[in-house]
C-alpha cells in the first residue's frame, strides 16, 4: 500500500499508527476511510485478537459518531462489519461496551442496531449482561435493547458457567440498585437461590482487609437495603441461608461479641476525643453518633427504626471519631454499629437481625446445635423451614431427657459404692 500506511495490523509490526485499529480508535476518520478502501479488512484482529471496532470501543475514547462513519464506509463499499466477531476470550463488541464502564450509552444502542446479540455468552458463559456490573449501565443495556432490540429479548435469567444469573451477582456485589433495576425489567425471583456465605467472602474479604470502618459499614446497610428489596418482591431466605449469612457477620466483626454485649469490657466510647468527635457526627438534627453507641445495638436500633429523615450515611462519612480509637476498640465500635444497622428499619424495611435471627444466632453458640444443623442440612429439603425447627426442639427435649437419667445414673453409681449395706 503507498504512503507506507498498511491495510491491517500484522503480527511482526511494531507501529501501530499504521493500523485501521489505531485510526478508527482515535477518530482519524479521513485515515479510516483510505485504509478501507485501500482494502483494509474492517474484521481483521490485532494481535490480541482484537477487531477495529473491538479495540476502539475498549479504549472509550472513540465517539459513536466515529464509530457511525466507519460503519457508512463499511457499507459504501460492500464489507460487512462482524459486530459480534469474538475476541480471544469469546467477547463481542457489546461485551466491550458494557464492561468499559464509560456508560457509552449511544454506542450500544449503535451495537443493537447494526445486529448485535444481546445474548452472545463469551468463554466464560457470561452474556453482555453479566459485564454490566453497575446500576446505570445495566440500565442503559436494557433499555436500548427494549427499543433497539424488540426482536432479541435478553435473558436477564440467563445463567454464567459458574451458574449465577445476574442478579446473584448483584447480590453478591451486594449492589441494591442494581438488583432493583434487574428486578423491575423482570428478572424472576422464583428459581433465585440467595449466594452462599462462601460466596460474600470470596468477593468481600480482601476489600474488607483493605477499606477499614467505611467498607463494613458501608455493607452492612447495603445487605439490609438488598435484603428489603428482596423482601418488597416476595423473596424470604431459608433457615439454611439465615444462619450461614449470620455466620459470615460474626466471624468477620459485624457483630457485637458476647463479652462486649454483655457489657464485661471496658466501655470503649468513654474515650475523650471519640466522645467529642461523635457529637459532631449527626444521623439528624436530635441524634448523633454517640447517643446511638452508649446503647446495646438493639435499643439503639429501635432508637434509628423511630428516628425521621436519618442520614446512616454519615456513619461511615465521618472519619474522625473512629480514627481516636485503638485497633480493639475501633473493631468493637464498628461491630456495634454495623449489628444496629442490620437490627434496624433504616433502610425502610424490616431489619434483617429481627428477634427470629437474634435468637437463632444465640443458637449458634451452641456447638451441638450447629453439628446437627449441618447434617440436616444434606436431609432436609429448604422448603421444611417449619420441620427443621421442630425437629430441633424435639431433639433438644430428647438430649435434655438423656443428660438427666445420665446424671441420676452416675449419682446413683457413687451413692451405692460409698454406702456400705447394714
């Protein structure tokens, strides 16, 4: 080709500015227009794999109306553009948009359009959709494809390789908004299996190492708002999933330890300066961030469920109170505000840790309690919710009926060896 511009990317070039790749990605569209009919493939991959228009949208520097003209070109001269080409990873175009997280809103509606599937899974079985992992972009994707794409309705239920549906994923991000979106364009609640707490520890335990008081209190309300979405549309966990999501709160401190509820340590908010900083941090014009940790995190829970217009927010805004503490006693102040979050109505709702849980969670201290749960678990079907509890109170009864006669019988073994008979 003259001018020392070449049609595509070959594998041994080091200068990129001479590829149809690097044109279209930087809007040199005169440039795009001469490669393509110089005979520029418009599908030919880079050496990632990368299509022009793959690599132009994952830069996000490309405007849809480069992205517009390339395709008027492609059309002139006859040269289809594989919209849903896949790269190495089996992604599309679409996939590209979605994930680049620029919320390039025009450009997917170009994509749906020009014939992109809006179904297409990559090598890891996720669809577009499963890539949209806020809020807004999800948003974005599933209304242009209600306009753009009436005649390839997504599969909002359709399920990765792992076998999680996307609005598992929103749960285990624990993203309530857009759990909210899924749910309001119909994702169906009746085949949703809530994530394991394995689940929440994989994807939370380094954040949680890493972000400090913000990122647990931070999850605590966003669990309880998800929670209440979940509830709002029928959903209600089972027995299993209560107690393996109380399980995950307690070992990982968002909840008060036995000793520090039952007021055996030294009352950490005495602290001067976390005194005086945590009046200053007001949930509203009545309440501050002190008042709410002199109380056990059930009245100060009841105390927030009461309060009108309550910005928790600031809970976790606020740095400075937390910041006066030591390593103890900031983690027994965090676990305190993080069970009244989950023991409250903050969130509009009812409270996750409600007086079923609490007691199911006083329970769990009990190490013979939890072994027989776990083995019921592998015998009993989730729906027998009400036949697990009972079953539990009757082997409870039967266990209590047998340590008895045990110690009768041991004291009556001593008494019959030291008693001599006449």
């Amino acid at each position: 080709m003259g001018n020392g511009l070449q049609k595509n990317f070959p594998p041994d070039d080091r200068s990129p500015g001479k590829s149809l790749h690097w044109a279209l990605s930087n809007r040199l569209h005169k440039l795009v227009k001469l490669l393509l009919r110089r005979g520029a493939d418009p599908n030919a991959p880079d050496r990632e794999g990368f299509t022009p228009l793959q690599r132009a949208i994952r830069r996000g520097f490309c405007h849809v109306d480069a992205l517009e003209r390339f395709f008027e070109v492609c059309d002139q001269l006859n040269r289809r553009v594989l919209v849903d080409a896949r790269d190495g990873s089996g992604r599309t175009a679409l996939h590209h948009a979605l994930a680049s997280m620029s919320r390039q809103r025009n450009v997917v509606e170009l994509l749906l359009r020009r014939g992109a599937d809006p179904n297409a899974a990559d090598h890891r079985g996720w669809r577009p959709l499963h890539v949209a992992r806020n809020s807004a972009i999800a948003w974005i994707f599933l209304d242009a494809c209600r306009r753009e794409a009436a005649d390839r309705p997504v599969q909002i239920d359709a399920r990765d390789g792992s076998g999680r549906m996307p609005l598992q994923s929103a749960v285990v991000d624990l993203d309530p908004h857009l759990a909210r979106v899924l749910l309001n364009y119909g994702a169906d609640l009746s085949n949703f299996d809530f994530p394991t707490s394995d689940d929440l520890a994989k994807k939370w335990l380094p954040r949680l190492k890493e972000g400090g008081q913000k990122v647990k209190m931070l999850l605590a309300y966003n669990f309880l708002v998800l929670y209440g979405i979940l509830a709002e549309r029928g959903y209600s966990m089972d027995l299993m999933t209560d107690l393996r999501i109380m399980k995950f709160f307690e070992d990982h401190g968002f909840l008060v330890k036995k000793s520090a509820a039952s007021g055996d340590d030294e009352h950490w908010y005495d602290n001067e300066e976390f005194a005086r900083e945590a009046k200053k941090t007001r949930l509203n014009s009545s309440l501050s961030l002190y008042d709410l940790v002199r109380l056990r995190p059930g009245d100060a829970a009841r105390l927030v469920s009461r309060q009108e217009h309550c910005d928790i927010s600031s809970l976790w805004r606020s740095r400075a109170p937390w910041n006066c503490l030591s390593d103890e006693s900031r983690e027994a102040g965090i676990a305190h505000v993080c069970e009244t979050i989950l023991r409250s109505g903050c969130a509009g709702t009812r409270p996750f840790m409600d007086p079923r849980r609490c007691e199911l969670r006083r329970l769990m201290k009990e190490d013979l309690f939890y072994i027989w749960l776990t083995a019921a678990a592998s015998i009993l079907d989730r729906r027998r919710e009400s036949l697990l509890i009972d079953f539990f109170v009757q082997m409870s009864a039967v266990i209590v009926c047998i340590t008895l006669v045990y110690i009768f019988s041991l004291c009556n073994l001593e008494i019959t060896r030291f008693v001599k008979p006449r």
